[in-house]
C-alpha cells in the first residue's frame, strides 16, 4: 500500500491537552449557540488515551437534558466504516474475498449491468462507489419500513442502472453497502447485522452499538432536528441498514478512533491487522487508483486535506444528526463530532474549528513539484464533462488551461494551479501529496479528483495527447 502523510517528514507532534480541549469546548459551543443548534458532542483522543468526550448543549427543547456522552446518537454514514471493517474480517477469514463478483456470491441480478460479461461488479467496488451505480432512487429513500435486505432489495431494483463500467469512478451511493451486505449473507449463510456485532463492535468494546432501534437506544437518544433546528425529526427506518443505521453512545467510538490510530492495534492487542486498516485507507478500484493515486474513498474511509495535513475519516448524516470523525496520523489524534440538527454548513465550520485545533503547531511537508514540458502540460489543457452524477440532473464542466508556465482548472471562473508531481499526477497547492490524476482510458482522456470525475470533450483533442488505448 502507498501511504499518503505518514511517509511525509514529521515535526514535534503539538501539544492537546485538557485545557486546549476546553477551549475548543467552548468555541463549538458558541457556534451553536448563534446558529440556536439544541446539542451536540466532542470526542478527542490519542492512540492510547483518551483527552476527553463532553457533550455542550442540551439533548432536546423539550427535555433540556445536558448532553453527556452515554446518551445515543445515530451517526449516519458513518456506519460504513464499521460495515468495511466487516468485511475486512470476512475476508481475512477466507469466508468472502473483495475481489469476488456479486452475481458470483448470489447467483443473482439485483441491478442491471450493461458490462456484466467483462466488467462484473465486485464487493470492493460496492463499498468504495465505484460499481457505477448512481445514489438510491425516490422510492428507496422515501421507505419508512425496517425491512430485512432481501426483501428491501426487491424495491424498485429497475432503479439501480449502472451508469459506467464497474472500476472506472467513484461516485458516492447507499446502495452499495445494502448490496453487498446482502451478498454475504447469500454467500455465508450469516446475518450480517448479527456478524457486524460479533466481529466489529465486540472486539473494540463498543457492545450497545445496534443498527437496530431498540428499547434501550429509543431511551437514551438525544432528539434530532431538522433545518430549522426545532423541528423534530422521527427515526429513519433507512432501507439499507449497513449504509448508515448504527446507533451508537457518543463515548464508544473512543476505542474505534484509538484502534484506526493504531493501525489495527487497540489496549496492546492487534484487533485488526495493520494491513486491513491500510486496505480501508487507499482505494484501489478507480482509474486514479490504477495510475498511483493513493488519496480517495477507500473502504468506508475517504482522505481529506485540512491546513496542509491529510485526515481520514466519514461523515454522516441520519435525518436530524449530522457526524464526523477524522483523524490525522501528522498530530496523532482522532476526533468524534456530532450535532443534532440538519445544519451541514454548522458541522462544517465545527470541524474545521476542531481540525485546526489538532494539527496546530505542526508544520506541513508538500510533495516538491516535478517540473514538467510546456508541452506535455499543453496536451492536458481543454474543455473537460462531468461523467458522475450522484443524483442526476445536469453535468457540470471545467476548462484545463496553460498560462504562465503552469497549469490550471477554471471552474465557474475560479482557477487553481495544478502542480505536477509526474505519471500524470497532480496536487493543488494545499495539499500535501497527489489527489489528482490525468489519465487516458480507451482512447478518452479522464481528469479524475477531490472535485468529480471528468472526460474531455472530443472536439477539443490535442495534439500530442495521450494515444488511445493506454489502459
């Protein structure tokens, strides 16, 4: 596996303790009180020990209740990380391989798949969104019934069109953690849910966590809200349970930060291997992945860049409770934070707030820039076409432009310097290693990155450009 910061140089790891953690208390607790959020919850940890979790603010406008951090929240998508790390163990087992197909494990059809003699969809492409599968369909969200996933899968399955070959893009779906979860309980004859709890959950201590709602979670959940932040939201009895059901107390997801921090490795035990948790970490089944980049959606698990430093980590979201945890191996801290309102512009400038906290006082290392021809930088420039869609609607556009000795994405008049790192690779001037790739792929050319999957268009080939037919 290729690393991504931890092969970068380190400085002196910054100082968090009791008293940073206070003040960062206290600022996430004045953005919620200006944008009247009831409550939220702040968990930080290091590899071996816990900073601290509180809560601030209060569970519901009803209850007035102080958040702490043995009360249940639902974290959403969040789920998926724990729904990888289940099949992580399957494999590891020999019970499941991810690079089996899914009609191999079922025998069935449960989407349509133009591609299915030469490109069969696999397990690994289910869990990092490439199988080329758009996001669930009206019908689908729309379900309000706790429905086991056969029988869940039997709605509106002719909804479920691949939109491109398996293995070439990431686009984000729900659906493809239902799918597979459903694969290997046609292959092994387990409950997934039941295999989830026994292989995941009790290993790291987290045993009250559930994807089902029962007494005792109905009991300690804090209420959730909508927009508005007043308006209450009754529980999602979301159609595919394995992409984002899990119910969980906000305090547990200490050993999960701790054991992802570790590599696998939890209170001197090796509960997961090191190599599993870098599986989770690096995706492997796009183009970019085929051409060296190492940066994207992994197993449940997707790299981001904050202040010059790569975290790792999931959001989600859970109709009234909005979640993330990230962490960065740079500073050697994770973090778990939630809100209950659907106020993704709040939980965004919490985390930039918490992020920034964790890396202060560490200086960034950049991969140096590998200079490059004019003219093979000229070769890339061009109007590109958005090819993904997670929902549909109309594709959106970039221009590749050549100025100055340098080259650059235009998008909506905004342009970013692209710096080359060589293979075609590139990273923008924040980031500290390659998350964008310029690839040819039967005879089209492909800029795949943190911002979509894009094609040039045809009309706009130049001349040198890379030869049909290199992949």
């Amino acid at each position: 596996m290729v690393c991504l910061a931890s092969c970068l140089p380190l400085s002196a790891k910054p100082s968090f303790d009791s008293a940073a953690f206070d003040q960062l208390l206290s600022e996430l607790d004045r953005i919620r009180q200006r944008e009247s959020i009831a409550g939220g919850a702040l968990l930080v940890t290091g590899v071996d020990k816990l900073i601290d979790v509180r809560g601030f603010g209060i569970d519901s406008w009803t209850q007035k209740q102080t958040v702490t951090p043995d009360r249940y929240i639902r974290v959403g998508s969040v789920t998926k990380s724990f729904t990888a790390l289940a099949f992580l163990r399957l494999e590891l087992d020999d019970e499941l391989k991810l690079d089996q197909s899914f009609a191999g494990l079922t025998g069935e059809r449960r989407f349509i798949n133009p591609w299915l003699k030469t490109h069969p969809v696999t397990v690994a492409q289910l869990l990092e969104h490439t199988a080329g599968l758009a996001d669930m369909s009206r019908v689908e969200w729309e379900n309000r019934q706790a429905l086991p996933l056969d029988e869940a899968l039997r709605l509106d399955p002719e909804s479920r069109l691949l939109r491109w070959p398996p293995g070439l893009h990431s686009s984000y779906t729900n659906s493809g953690a239902g799918l597979a979860a459903y694969a290997m309980e046609v292959a092994t004859n387990r409950d997934f849910e039941a295999y989830l709890a026994e292989q995941v959950f009790e290993p790291l201590g987290m045993v009250s966590a559930t994807l089902q709602p029962t007494r005792q979670v109905m009991a300690g959940l804090i209420a959730g809200y909508d927009r508005d932040g007043k308006t209450p939201l009754p529980y999602w009895h979301m159609l595919y349970r394995p992409f984002g059901a899990m119910n969980a107390r906000i305090q547990d997801m200490a050993p999960f930060l701790q054991m992802m921090l570790g590599q696998g490795r939890l209170d001197g035990k090796q509960v997961f291997p090191a190599g599993s948790i870098a599986r989770m970490e690096v995706p492997v089944s796009t183009l970019a992945a085929r051409h060296g980049v190492s940066f994207g959606y992994g197993l449940g698990n997707y790299a981001y860049v904050r202040n010059g430093f790569v975290f790792h980590g999931h959001g989600g979201d859970a109709d009234g409770y909005l979640s993330h945890y990230g962490y960065s191996r740079d500073a050697g801290l994770g973090y778990f934070l939630v809100i209950n309102a659907f106020r993704n512009d709040v939980l965004r400038e919490m985390r930039a707030a918490v992020e920034s906290a964790l890396v202060k006082g560490l200086k960034p290392s950049f991969a140096p820039g590998v200079p490059q021809p004019e003219a093979e930088l000229r070769r890339l420039t061009g109007k590109y076409r958005e090819v993904t869609r997670r929902f549909g609607g109309m594709p959106g556009g970039l221009n590749v432009e050549y100025a100055d000795g340098r080259l650059y994405l235009n998008r909506s008049g905004r342009r970013q310097h692209m710096i080359p790192l060589g293979s075609g690779q590139f990273r923008r001037r924040f980031e500290p290693v390659a998350t964008t790739v310029f690839a040819a792929h039967q005879g089209e050319l492909y800029l795949q990155g943190p911002f979509g999957n894009f094609r040039r268009e045809r009309g706009d080939q130049k001349p040198g450009s890379p030869k049909p037919g290199s992949e």
